[in-house]
C-alpha cells in the first residue's frame, strides 16, 4: 500500500506541475497585450510600461514561468487586478 501511494504522489507532481505551466503558456498566447487590455486603450505609455513592469511582463517568458511556479508552489497566488487584494482572500 505504501508502495502504490508513494507512486501515485510521484506522479502526481509531474502532473499538476505540467497542467500549471500548460495554463501559464495558454495565458502568454492570447493576442494581444495584457497591461494596456486593463488600463484600456486612453493609456498612455508610461502608465503601460509602469504596469508591465509591476506584473513582470516585461522579463522573459522562461524566467515569468519560473517565478509563477515558484509563487505557487509557496501558495502565492498573486493579487487581482480589480480590486488589489490577494486572490486567496477574493
């Protein structure tokens, strides 16, 4: 039993681990640019790079699926974009 347990967990992680990139990549191939989406298009260009750069848009794509695993693994889900808060009390 201990045996068949311990395999299931080992495949298990590989597996969420896996589904969570999948969904980071499905995010990163949506047309279109996150940060001026929000702030609309009467952003101005400061405003959009300001964004950018506070959501780590502005980094590489590896190193954004780096620290997106990272933050989740430690339970960190981010803070929503509505209304500021962490997501884990919205």
């Amino acid at each position: 039993m201990t045996r068949f347990l311990t395999r299931r967990l080992a495949t298990l992680l590989p597996s969420v681990l896996g589904v969570a990139l999948l969904g980071f990549l499905l995010v990163h191939l949506v047309p279109g640019d996150p940060a001026r989406a929000h702030l609309g298009e009467r952003a101005t260009p400061q405003a959009i790079a300001a964004l950018r750069a506070r959501l780590g848009l502005d980094r590489p794509l590896a190193v954004q699926a780096l620290g997106y695993l990272g933050r989740l693994v430690r339970g960190d889900f981010g803070s929503s974009l509505r209304t500021l808060r962490p997501v884990g009390e919205d």
